[in-house]
C-alpha cells in the first residue's frame, strides 16, 4: 500500500514556497509551518538531517508536506501562544466554519533533566461550525527520493524508510488519513508524529499534558528575560528563536534551519547554514546574554571548549557541524527543483575548508563573559584561560595575512580588516582576562599585541580617498564590518575616522534603511538584497554617534520587514522588501535584540 504517491494534490491553496512561517522546535530538532498549517520543512533526527517534510525547496507535487486541508478554503490566521513556542493557526472555509491547529515540539523538564523527544504534536479542534477537511501527511526520505512504505496499526500508521522511521499515532480515523479523505471535523483531533515507539498514555491525555507542559517551560523561561522598555514582544519572539536555533545534546548553535534559500531571486547564492558558524555562535550568546539569559552560554561554552580541544592550538575552521564533524563537503542534490523552483540545492558548506581568521576572535570573544559572570555554575578559570591563550597565539599569527572573510568570499583572499579586527578583540579580551586572575605578565603581552595590532588597522585600513575604513588593508573598496569597530570596543564611536565611516557607508551600501553588505562584485557578482545583519549593524553605529532618532527610523523599518509572525530571514529586497535567504537567520534575530536594548527608553523613565 503506497497512498503517498498517488495522492491528489491541494486544492486552492497556493504554493508552500513562502517564508510567511513559523518556526516550532525543542532544541534538538525544528519544523516551519506556513500559514495555511502545513509544515512544509522538518528535518530528523537533528537540524542537519534528513528533511523529511521537504516542500519549502520542492513546490512540485513529489514535495513532502503535513497539512490539514479545508474544504472550501477561504483565509487563514497564525499567531504564536504569547511568550511560547506554540504556534496556532486557524483556518476558515467560505462558510466561516473553521478549526484551530495548534503546533508545538514538546519542551519542559522531567525527572531532573529536559525532556525535548524527536516528537510533533499537532492538535486540532473545531472552532466554529462542522468544517470538512483531509490530512495530508506525506513524509518523504532521503532527501526526497525515496517514498515510504506505509504500514498501519489499531491506532497508528507508521512511515518506514531505508534509514528511520516515523509513528503516527492519532485519535483521527485511519482510513481518512491513509486515503486523504475529506470528513467533518465534529471533534477534537491528536496527531503526534516521531519515533517509531508506543505511547504509554492515550493519545488525548498525552498531547494535553505535553502542552501545558510545554507552555509553562517556556513562560518561565521568558519571565526570567530581563527585556527592554520598548519593543517586548519583539524581542521576546526573538530570543525564543535563537535559543530553538541551539542543538542542547552538544551545545552548538546554527545559523539557520533552512538551506538553499536564495539570497536573492535566481541569484544562485543557495547556501546550507544548519550547521554552527563560530561567528554567528558568538552573536547569538552576546544577543542573549544582553537579556540575561545565560543558559545559552553555557551549553555553547561546552561545545566550543571541544572544538578548542580539538584544534590543539592549531588551524580553526569557521564553521563545524553540530555534532563537531569536520568534514562538511558541499554536494548537489540535483532532484530537487529549489525555493520557487531556484535551485541549485546545496547540502553541506564549502566554507568548512577556508581559511577565516576573525575566527579565533569570535570564539575569545563569544567565551570572555565565562571569566567575569560569577552567575554561571561553571565560570572559567585559569585552565580554560591558557586553552584561550593557545588560540590568541593563532589570532596574532595570522592577523596580517590574507584570507577569505566573514563574507566567506571563495575566489579572492585578502588581508580583511574584519579578520584583524576580532584578532585585535582576541587579543585584547585575553588581556582583560589575565587583569580579571591578577597576571600582570600575561596582562601587559596580551595588551601589548593588541596594541600593535590597532596601529596596523588604524595605519592601513584607513583610505584615505574614500575617509573611511575599507574591507582590506591597503584597499579601497567598503565594507558594512567596519561598522564593527565601536561594536567590539576598538574605536571611540565619536572619533572622526568612524563617524566619516559611517557616512561613506550610508552613501555607498544603502537602499533606503537598508544596507548591503560590501560595494565589490564576488563571484557572483554585486549582491542584491540588503543584509540584515548590516542595517542591524548601521543602526548600532547610528546609536552610538548620537544619531538615534534615525536609528530608531531604521529599526522600525526593519520590524516592519518581518513576517506576521515577527520573523526575519538573512536578507530584505530593498524593492520589494520581500525577505531572502535561510530563515530563521539568527543573525537577523540578533540585530532585533541588539536594536531594541541599544534603543529602548530606559523602565525607569516609566515606573
């Protein structure tokens, strides 16, 4: 029996390809539900896995979706429980009889430990009148090449493939679902989907206590945010987004749960960011860290220490995968057509072999608060301090020679000044550092360094004929990093290089409050959306040389690029200000924070 592959397609709902999604997830896994309830992207058993539901990169009938299809469809309304990660969207029909989903991954403790199963819960319930609907459950494997067998038990059905396996279990009739029935929703309905293992409860009982369950998790965990005066919704939607972007078995960190999202229509910059980028890492702690939330440190500090570990002292990739794999070779998968049919489709990052030395600052950096906070259960000391000192020996050997960049450019190697830049930072946190244990020796080496590598930025990255600091020692094209440089505490925001920075920046990288992130062609020639990260960046700078109503313009542009449901992806279309590129970006998530901290009135101006 094999009803997935003959099964009728949706009717009068339009393509899953859209990044008007919310994101559901545990910290072991994700899925992204659309507004018409369909989960159209959930890769297991881990964010780097295998995308089971797969149709946000195969808008084609052999896509692999989960939806609940109203017959007669007429609108459609999502909005996230408040302060949650349970998204709930309620469909109508053209009779205004209509039925509620609630989705969840279920979070909360349990027997002294957190309870995060590899389990989808979807819950639905009649909201007004008696709607007719079809299931449509359409799991697909290896990355969308192999339909499973389907097999069906007293109250189940399992979907077996060649590597895992999927249980339903439900209180919905069988026979709908297997055939994609249209039935009258007169009732309330379960479904959760993930491993092949036996419920020890009934269905109804089970999903009603994982949800409650998981409600007070994550209320608990957002009142204990210590959130701006101004714009708390947003940023409280965006701190549960990067702690769901934190794989908690290893304490890695991705950049987003998608791949090959184009950062811009046909442009072919198709890239697989489900795995932790060092850089993105230590922006997502520092983001979370401003609201007080710690626990994000540690588990990250975790990771980071093997990857520390591993090195030896020695080279440090930017990115790892987040179980520590080394070897992320990027491949095609040619069968599948892409977002909107704009392939190529990538798994892997070709990025795991460059060499990118703002690296070793971003992991100094993104561990340096360990060494000060006598919150955390397991502060740093000296033995972790001398593992750091092994990677700021790395940082000064390298922060003069050329190498790819943050932009991960992969035909043209330069001197960037964003590489000298975090080898400065690595330089002068492990100063800081040595000050904190009262190692004046180790203090004044550490200082020292970092001295001279100030001199050389200040001396050659400065051009002259532009009145800004360019991307590359001795060059003269922009860059939107330098714009890091107030950020990371290496230049007075008010000193006059930096002030003529940011306005050479505005006139030669932005479209409006958008900004993009550097003015040379790559391989693929100029970008053509905005970064998000780099209008985040610009308002930053704009705060701090006392430019902040424009900030706050900015920033407001920049809510209002999000989707309905507070949610950004890595790029904006300053034309259409449609969003591109993987989603959710953290990085995007960051900036939100990072602008309503840097922004906000201060509470006791109110209260």
């Amino acid at each position: 029996m094999n009803p997935t592959a003959a099964a009728p397609p949706f009717h009068g709902l339009p393509s899953p390809s859209s990044l008007d999604c919310g994101v559901i997830g545990n910290c072991a896994y994700s899925a992204l539900v659309d507004r018409h309830a369909r989960i159209v992207w959930c890769c297991l058993p881990r964010f780097d896995g295998d995308p089971v539901f797969n149709a946000l990169i195969d808008p084609s009938e052999q896509g692999a979706l989960w939806g609940f299809e109203l017959e007669s469809f007429a609108r459609s309304e999502q909005y996230y429980e408040p302060n949650t990660a349970i998204l709930r969207t309620r469909l109508y029909d053209t009779h205004g009889q209509g039925i509620e989903v609630v989705d969840f991954a279920p979070r909360f403790f349990s027997r002294n430990r957190m309870f995060r199963p590899l389990s989808l819960v979807r819950r639905v319930k009649p909201i007004a009148g008696a709607p007719r609907l079809r299931v449509v459950l359409r799991p697909r494997f290896d990355w969308g090449s192999t339909v499973p067998t389907v097999t069906r038990g007293s109250h189940h059905i399992r979907y077996v493939g060649p590597n895992q396996t999927l249980r339903l279990t439900t209180n919905a009739p069988l026979s709908y679902i297997l055939a994609e029935s249209y039935f009258v929703a007169d009732r309330p309905m379960d479904f959760i989907l993930g491993p092949d293992e036996t419920l020890m409860e009934g269905i109804r009982e089970v999903a009603r206590s994982f949800e409650q369950d998981t409600a007070a998790y994550w209320r608990v965990w957002s009142s204990r945010l210590h959130i701006p005066l101004e714009w708390q919704e947003a940023t409280i939607r965006a701190a549960i987004t990067l702690k769901l972007s934190l794989f908690e078995d290893t304490g890695a960190i991705i950049a987003a749960m998608t791949t090959s999202i184009p950062e811009a229509p046909g442009s072919q910059r198709n890239w697989d960011y489900r795995y932790c980028w060092l850089r993105d890492a230590f922006f997502v702690v520092r983001a979370l860290n401003s609201l007080s939330e710690i626990g994000t440190m540690e588990d990250y500090l975790r990771w980071l220490g093997n990857v520390v570990s591993q090195a030896a002292g020695g080279h440090i990739k930017p990115l790892y995968g987040i179980g520590l794999e080394l070897d992320l070779q990027e491949q095609f998968v040619p069968h599948l057509p892409g977002y909107r049919g704009m392939g190529p489709v990538r798994v892997g990052n070709q990025a795991h072999e460059h060499f990118q030395h703002d690296v070793y600052g971003n992991i100094i950096l993104g561990a340096a608060q360990a060494f000060h906070d006598r919150r955390l259960l397991r502060p740093a000391g000296l033995a972790e301090f001398q593992q750091l000192e092994a990677v700021g020996e790395q940082a000064f050997r390298v922060y003069d020679q050329p190498d790819a960049g943050m932009w991960e450019l992969r035909t043209r190697a330069r001197v960037h000044t964003s590489s000298a830049l975090m080898s400065w930072a690595a330089c002068d946190r492990l100063g800081k550092i040595a000050t904190r244990f009262g190692l004046g020796d180790r203090a004044q080496f550490w200082h020292a360094r970092a001295h001279e590598i100030r001199h050389r930025i200040l001396d050659e990255s400065w051009s002259e004929r532009r009145q800004a600091f360019a991307e590359s020692f001795g060059g003269h094209d922009l860059d939107a990093s330098a714009l890091l440089m107030a950020e990371v505490g290496f230049i007075d925001p008010r000193d006059p290089r930096f002030v003529a920075t940011v306005d050479a920046l505005e006139h030669s990288l932005c479209d409006g409050p958008y900004m993009r992130r550097y003015e040379a062609p790559d391989d693929f020639g100029k970008p053509e959306t905005a970064f998000n990260i780099c209008t985040f960046w610009r308002i930053d700078a704009l705060a701090r040389i006392g430019r902040k109503e424009q900030a706050r313009e900015i920033f407001q542009a920049m809510l209002d690029a999000r989707n309905h449901l507070g949610l950004l992806s890595e790029d904006t279309h300053p034309l259409t200000r449609e969003m591109w590129g993987n989603f959710p970006q953290t990085y995007s998530m960051v900036g939100l924070i990072n602008g309503a901290v840097r922004l906000s009135v201060p509470w006791d101006t109110q209260i």
